[in-house]
C-alpha cells in the first residue's frame, strides 16, 4: 500500500524513468547482450524495476516494475473497446509490446494525468 502512494505521487517520474531504462535495455539487446553478459548501466535499468527487494536509495521503491506492469495492463483493458477481450488477451500473454503500445502509455510524452 505505501509503495502504491509513493509510485502514485510520482508516476510522471516513474514513467520517464521506465521509458529511459526500456531504451537502455533494447539498446543492450540490440548489441547483443544478455542477462548474463549487460553492461553496467543495463543492469542498473533493469535493477531499477525488478529483483532489488530491500535493496533500493531511500528515494526509490522495491520491485516497481510490477507496479508499472499494472499500470500498463490497466491502461491497455481502460482504452479497448472489448474490455472482456482485452482481459482474455492479457491472461492468454499477449505480445508485451503491443499491450504498451495500446495502453497510451507507450511515450513518456503520453502520460500526463493518466
């Protein structure tokens, strides 16, 4: 609960934060990097989001890439036409990047007061 007030409050950070560290990531990935080959800064990115629980500055919450998956998820059921299908296409594990593109969150311009 504690954390969802804190990433509420801050969610245009949030945001910019996801959409500079998903950008580190690809880049890795393009270069050919994996999980066990990322460079400092992609482990930094992904560490931000996700396998860091107690291990996070003070200014910054654990395991927040689960909040933003529930954000995304949110967005993308809040912007179909088909709520049910959009709930079907999440539980069947639809592609996660058409989900983001989808949900309006997929530009740190788009997020506003969503």
């Amino acid at each position: 609960a504690e954390r969802d007030q804190w990433a509420i409050a801050s969610k245009d950070a949030l945001f910019r934060q996801y959409h500079a560290d998903r950008r580190t990531l690809r880049e890795s990935v393009a270069r050919g990097e994996t999980l066990a080959t990322f460079s400092t800064e992609a482990r930094s990115a992904l560490g931000r989001w996700f396998f860091n629980h107690n291990q996070v500055a003070e200014d910054w919450r654990s395991d927040l890439g689960y909040w933003i998956g529930r954000q995304i998820a949110s967005a993308y059921v809040d912007q179909a036409s088909d709520r049910r299908k959009a709930i079907r296409d999440l539980v069947q594990g639809m592609d996660p990047v058409t989900v983001l593109q989808a949900s309006g969150l997929s530009d740190s311009g788009q997020i506003g007061g969503q």
